[in-house]
C-alpha cells in the first residue's frame, strides 16, 4: 500500500520525578539532602531510512508516545533517561506542524534526523536546591511534561526527473524500458495510481532518478481525479518531462493535450511551471506523428522535443542522454519558501510577558506554558515547593498584573483545573 500522506499525534515523554530525602547514618540523622534527579523523558526523533518508499508503517500508528524518565532516589541516584523514540520514514518525508503550518523538517537524506518532540527534563532533587541559606531544602520538582504535537508527515518522491502527461500516453512503458521499475501497464485511464521509481543508468557512467507519476486530467490542480497527489510529488523533480502522444492514438490532440497538463502545472504552482521541461514525442511508429509533430513545432518552436516509441525502444537512448545533458544543466531550487520553516533558535524578549491573565464570570484565569510548566512540576505535597511556586509566580508578575487589572484578596484565581484564593 503506497501511503504518502498522514497525520499523526506525538507525545514525548515525561521527566522523571526528582527526590526529597536526606542522608542517615546511625545515630547521625539529617546529614544533608541526597534527593537525586529524575531522568529525561523520551523524546521522538524521525530518521530518513532509504529503504523505506511509503508512509504506511504510519497509519497503523496515529498516536506515539515516549516513556517516561526513571524517577530520582535517594543516596544521589539519579534516574536513568528513557530510551528515545526512532520513527522511520523515507526520503522525501516533509513534516509540518499541524497547528501553526510551519515546516519542522523535509527530510531528504539517508540517516537525517530530527527531533520532532522533546522529551521533558527530570524533575531537580532537593540536593539540586540546597544553597548556604538554605541547606536543608525540602523540595524537589516533578519531572517535565514532555511535548506534545499533531503533525502532518507528507512524502514528495524524490526524483531528478518527472514524467508527466494524460492517462495512457506511454509514461509506464518508457519507464520500463529505461529502468529496473516494473510499474502496471495497460491501456485505461490512470494506468499508474501511484509513483513508480527507477534509475536510469547510461553508457558514459551517469544515472539518474525517474518518477511516473500519477495521469492527470483536466481539473488535476483544484483535486480531480489524482489532481494534487500528483502535482505534489512533480514539485520535487528537477525537470519535467512531458511525455505525449504525438501519433494520435485513440484521436488524441498533442497540442490540446500538452496545454491541458501545462494550464493544471500553472495554476498548481508558479515554482513548478518554471522547472525546466522537455517534450517526449512518443509513439513515433504511428502513421499521424510527422504530421503532429510538425504542426506541434509550429506552434511551440522553442519547446524541446525528443521524438521516441517507447514500444519499439526507437529513440529512447538519444532521449535518455539528452535528459541527463539538461540535468548536468540544471540546479536544485528551494522546494519551500524559507518563511514556511519552524523556527529551531530561541529568542527572548525582555518586555513579553509568558503568561495571560482574563477574567471568566468572577475567577481571574492565569494561563501560559511557563505558567503551565511551572505548575506540571511543583509538588504542592511540599510547603517549599508551595512558596517557591508563589514566588516564581511573583517574579513573573503575576501578581502584579493582577492587581493593576482589579483582582482584590479572596478573589479566585484558576492556573490550570485548580482554584486558589488571591492574596496581595
């Protein structure tokens, strides 16, 4: 099954929980805090593995979580970090951001990876807080959710050269006999359903990479018939090839038919009707193609043609080198505008503050991640760790901001699913 396409739902792992505890020998009690760390969650990494052609392994797996880290003990044993989560894909795997659009990554290497989700850090042991006014702390911190993301994993073949045309003009034929690939043939419409790949390889040493891809058909670029899933993996090809049936079989039209497919090209994307395109005349062995061949260069005299018949294998080696001539030619451009790309380098802005407060009925709602982490972390079993989370709070300004917005003592205040009274 060729799946090039799916959402899924990622979820890193959780810190371990750091420790309270103290060092005790006998008749030597409190001897000072041994409370360890907790370990790193798991986080998820995605690694190009080019064996790999289709996303499939992903379907059956929408939602991936990574373990949590082991928690802290005491006698400074620390926990060990949980093992992180390798997700498989192929090259050609793009990974957005399902929430704000953004690329996380398009992968296109063998062995690239990337972390996709970050495990939560351990939680600190109280050994982690002692300090020389307070060398007997005790508290600690819960480990560090890990991150949780829904993403879009979307598969471009890659591929030096894409062959493209209507349904049944021979794309299939040529692949196979310039290539390994053993794609379907037949004489329907959509012969290929999805992309088939080969590597063409020549006399003089060089090779390349050929897509088939999908037929299009009127339509294709707003999503009819194969439409879009077509268009999607021409964008990663260097040069198009556009293969026609210059001999008229079943009463084509060369002329109308390359237009249709270039106008479906256009409208799709201005970046992939620039790719360098050339014409492959097939079906050369039929009575009508000098004379279609002749009127198509009337009309379009500076479109390159390489007249073959893939059937016959007549043409197709000149066809072959020239192809490699203009790829030698030819530079990779940008499949993504640089402004599509995730951001992975951290600012921080002085003057921003990294929380929100609003008031819903009569409960002031504080709401922010580091407000969120915060809270995730504090183990309010502990009355340290209750007054180092009211002056964390303090030094974020939360209190400030709510008592310049009204907020008065015994007002309730929600962080989080809990409600605390507000005192100044």
């Amino acid at each position: 099954m060729f799946v090039d396409e799916i959402n899924v739902k990622l979820i890193a792992g959780k810190g371990g929980d750091g420790c309270t505890s103290f060092h005790h020998e006998k008749c030597m009690p409190n001897l000072g805090p041994d409370g360890a760390n907790g370990g790193h969650g798991a986080s998820i990494i995605f690694e190009v593995d080019k064996g790999l052609r289709t996303l499939v392994d992903l379907r059956y797996n929408k939602i991936i979580k990574g373990e949590k880290g082991e928690n802290g003990k005491g006698s400074n044993r620390t926990g060990a970090d949980a093992k992180d989560v390798i997700i498989k894909v192929p090259e050609g795997t793009t990974i957005i951001d399902l929430d704000t659009n953004l690329i996380v990554a398009d992968l296109t290497k063998d062995k690239e990876r990337i972390t996709v989700a970050q495990g939560g850090r351990g939680g600190r042991g109280n050994k982690a807080f002692a300090t020389h006014e307070n060398p007997a702390p005790k508290t600690s911190e819960y480990g560090e959710p890990g991150q949780t993301r829904y993403i879009k994993c979307e598969l471009k073949v890659l591929a030096d050269v894409g062959l493209v045309g209507l349904p049944s003009v021979g794309k299939s034929t040529l692949l196979s006999m310039i290539s390994a690939s053993k794609p379907k043939i037949a004489a329907y419409h959509f012969t290929t359903f999805n992309p088939n790949l080969g590597v063409v390889n020549l006399k003089d040493g060089r090779s390349f990479i050929m897509a088939d891809l999908p037929g299009l058909i009127e339509g294709a670029s707003t999503g009819v018939g194969l439409g879009l899933k077509f268009l999607k993996h021409a964008m990663r090809t260097k040069v198009i090839a556009h293969v026609i049936d210059m001999g008229s079989f079943e009463g084509r039209n060369p002329i109308e038919d390359y237009e249709i497919i270039n106008n479906e090209i256009k409208k799709y994307s201005d970046a992939l009707a620039n790719k360098p395109q050339v014409v492959i005349a097939n079906k050369m062995d039929l009575p009508n193609f000098q004379e279609n061949l002749k009127a198509f260069k009337a009309k379009y005299p500076d479109v390159t043609i390489l007249p073959i018949s893939a059937l016959n294998n007549e043409g197709v080696n000149d066809a072959i080198t020239a192809l490699a001539d203009i790829l030698d030619k030819t530079e990779n451009t940008p499949l993504y505008d640089e402004t599509r790309y995730e951001s992975h380098v951290m600012y921080k802005f002085e003057n921003t503050k990294p929380f929100t407060i609003t008031k819903l009925d009569d409960v002031w709602v504080v709401e922010g991640d580091e407000i969120s982490k915060l809270f995730a972390m504090t183990k309010f079993t502990e009355d340290e760790s209750i007054q180092r989370f009211s002056r964390k709070l303090h030094g974020m300004g939360v209190e400030d901001e709510l008592l310049r917005l009204g907020a008065k003592k015994g007002d309730d205040i929600q962080i989080e699913d809990y409600i605390f009274q507000f005192k100044e």
